[in-house]
C-alpha cells in the first residue's frame, strides 16, 4: 500500500484494497492498515492523509513541515 502512495497522488479506498492479500476482505481492513502505517510514518516526519476529492475519501502520503516549536517535526 506504501508502494501506491509514494507517488504523492491522492488515492481511493478502493486502489488500496486492492493492494491487501485478501480481496474478499473488507474495504474497512484498508483503514486498519492505514493506522498501523502512520504510527510508523509520523515519527520520521510524514503521514498520510485523507481528502474528501469528488465526495469520496482519497489518501496521500505526504512529509509535514518542522515545526519552529520545537524543530523536531
């Protein structure tokens, strides 16, 4: 699911499904896979996030900004 959102495009639910093993699974499990990858993602200063695009949800991988608070992020 990475892989797809390295290309800083936004991209549907359904794209992402389509990356999981388990085609039969539940277009919810995308969520639950998007969650364990930001816990990953935010510390080393990036994230995915989502975009309401044509009235429907659209994921980004995206790299945050430092922060001039504290310089970390």
């Amino acid at each position: 699911m990475l892989v797809v959102l390295a290309d800083g495009l936004a991209h549907t639910r359904k794209e992402l499904h389509a990356c999981l093993p388990d085609e039969l699974g539940s277009q919810r499990n995308v969520r639950a896979h998007l969650v364990r990858m930001r816990k990953k993602l935010r510390p080393n200063g990036e994230d995915i996030v989502c975009e309401l695009k044509d009235r429907s949800p659209h994921y980004r991988h995206v790299r945050l900004l430092a922060s001039a608070v504290n310089g970390k992020r």
